[in-house]
C-alpha cells in the first residue's frame, strides 16, 4: 500500500500536476494580496477604523476559503476519477496484480497518496493565504489549522465518493457524477439552511438528509466556522451560503469522518469484484 501510494504521489508529479498548481497557487494568492492591500489604502482620503478592516478582511477571507472549497472538491472528484477506470480499460493493471498485490492495497494506496497530496497542497495554500492577509490587514484567523483540517475533509469526502463510482464507472463518469453529487449535496444544504430560518420541518429535513448522504457540506460548514471572529457569527442571521452561524455537531463530524471510512470500504469490496 505504501509503495503504490508513493508510485500514485510520483506519477502527479511527473505529469507536472505539483509544478501547474504551485504556479496557479501563487498567481491566485498574489490577486488575493493586491486584494486585501486595496483594502487598508485610504479611500477618498479616509482610512477605515482597524475594526472595519478586520470585519471585511473575516468576510473576504471566508469568500476565499470558499474558493480552494470548490478546488479541493474539484481536484479530489477529478484526481480520483482516472485513478481506477483509466487503468483498468488500458490494461495496466493485469501485469500488476500477477504480483502478490491485493486490489484493496491498490484502492487504499492511491486513496492515501491521493490524500497526502491534498492535505499537503491544503497547508501550504491555506498557510499561504493566512500570511497574506495578516501582512496586509492585521487579521489572523481564530483557528487556522483546524480550518484547514476540515477543508481537507472536503476534499477526502470527495476522493472517497469517487474512487466507489470509479471501481465500476468509466473516469468520466464518475467524475461528473461526484461532482453533480457535491452540487446537489451544497444546494440541499442551503435548502436546510434555509428551512431552519424559516421553521420548515420539510426542508430542515432535506438538508440533514443531504448532510448523511453526502457529508462535504458539513466539513466546508465546520472550516469557515473556524475562520470566522466572534463578532462576525454574532452578527450572522438566517441562511448564508458563504457562511456559516454555527459549527456543525460532533455527532454529524463522526458521522462524515465514518462515512468516509465506509466509502472507501464500498470501493475496496466493489472493486476487487469487478471483471478485468
């Protein structure tokens, strides 16, 4: 498992996927800092109070974390997607399970080395943009590192879903259909969101439901609670789709990082059932 988790972190690297993020990374982080300098400048000879900068730079910085949100979606539905299919239909894996190598080594390697290279990417990204705005506003997150953890629960929820499509659907596929499931999994969430402000049992419901089946909504929900300040919850009414008024419960927590688990189980047992 550890060796195919290496050979799946070399062959990202080799097909200059590291090298094309890093530099994408950087040229969004650089918007985002001319961003937040336009920030602090004098606007028609004012300069805003250090409480108004710090209010705004929580808000923008939310909206930001809702981005790399969607990267990491993306990136771990469209990582994960060829990671099974495209070797099975070239043929690739035929001479490699001739070797005492079992299929659910082969699913919880790529599974790991899929994770470790998010998780990576998730640190220094998220780090990066944490230095940006402290430099130019002042502000530091509440709990940065916690955030971070949870935006990789983003991203591992999706590497999960993925790979149990992908043991029996084409790469294609099964990277629309996880990424048409986080949509409809985000919009229910809403949907919830919104019935919880306006005491709809019947929508309330399709939001928990949506969170059970899907849990990457609940992490993105336990991220940004811990990037925002006090004063900003407090301020927080109703439904805010870039937001969010309270972190979600422990119970709903267990449940995701549990799901997560049992997917991968899905695709381990579905796949080492499938006909090569």
């Amino acid at each position: 498992m550890i060796r195919i988790a290496l050979l799946t972190l070399h062959e990202m690297v080799r097909r200059r996927l590291v090298v094309v993020t890093v530099l994408l990374t950087v040229g969004i982080a650089a918007l985002t800092g001319w961003g937040f300098h336009l920030l602090v400048m004098p606007h028609h000879g004012r300069v805003r109070p250090h409480g108004e900068i710090v209010q705004i730079a929580a808000t923008m910085l939310a909206l930001v974390a809702y981005m790399f949100n969607l990267i990491f979606a993306l990136g771990g539905a469209f990582l994960a997607a060829p990671q099974l299919a495209n070797e099975v239909e070239s043929g690739l894996l035929l001479p490699v399970l001739t070797r005492p190598v079992s299929r659910v080594e082969i699913v919880a390697g790529k599974f790991v080395g899929l994770t470790l290279l998010l998780a990576a990417y998730a640190f220094l990204a998220g780090m990066l943009e944490f230095a940006i705005v402290f430099v130019t506003t002042g502000y530091w997150p509440p709990h940065p590192f916690a955030a971070l953890a949870f935006l990789c629960g983003v991203a591992v929820t999706m590497l999960a879903v993925t790979f149990a499509i992908g043991s029996r659907l084409s790469a294609i596929a099964s990277g629309v259909a996880a990424v048409v499931l986080y949509g409809v999994a985000w919009i229910c969430g809403v949907v919830g969101d919104i019935g919880a402000s306006a005491r709809s049992v019947p929508f309330e419901r399709v939001g928990t439901i949506s969170h059970l089946l899907l849990p990457s909504d609940t992490f993105w929900r336990a991220a940004v609670f811990r990037l925002e300040p006090a004063a900003m919850v407090a301020g927080l009414h109703g439904s805010v789709p870039f937001a969010a008024t309270a972190s979600p419960p422990a119970a709903a927590l267990a449940w995701g990082l549990a799901w997560i688990v049992a997917m991968l189980g899905v695709a381990s047992v579905s796949f080492s059932r499938r006909d090569l």
